[in-house]
C-alpha cells in the first residue's frame, strides 16, 4: 500500500516563497490566513495551504 502525506514547509520557507518578513508571516499563520499548526514552537504548514492563499488573493 502507498502511504501519501502532506508536503510541509517551514516558516523560513513561506518567507521565502511569498517573499515577505518573519512578522507578516506570523500574522498570516495565526489569523488562520494559511493554514498551519504547531508542533511544540514550531509551525508546519502545508504547501497546499500556500497555494490555495496564493490563488485566493490573486483571483486565479
């Protein structure tokens, strides 16, 4: 059986994607703008979840 998982990217990684600051990052994860959750300090958030911003703010 083939395992799926969801692609998970870090903070320094959304940064660099979306190039914005640590700050406007943060804000984006915790108004639940981009889906994302913690594990202990550490946020994981799913590519799909960037993607879905993306074409959500773009109107695509």
């Amino acid at each position: 059986m083939q395992e799926s998982y969801v692609e998970l990217i870090t903070i320094d990684e959304l940064c660099e994607l979306l190039m914005i600051g640590r700050s406007t990052a943060y804000n984006l994860l915790r108004s639940n703008e981009i889906k994302a959750f913690k594990i202990g300090k550490v946020w994981k958030i799913s590519k799909a979840s960037v993607e879905r911003y993306i074409k959500e703010r773009s109107n695509l």
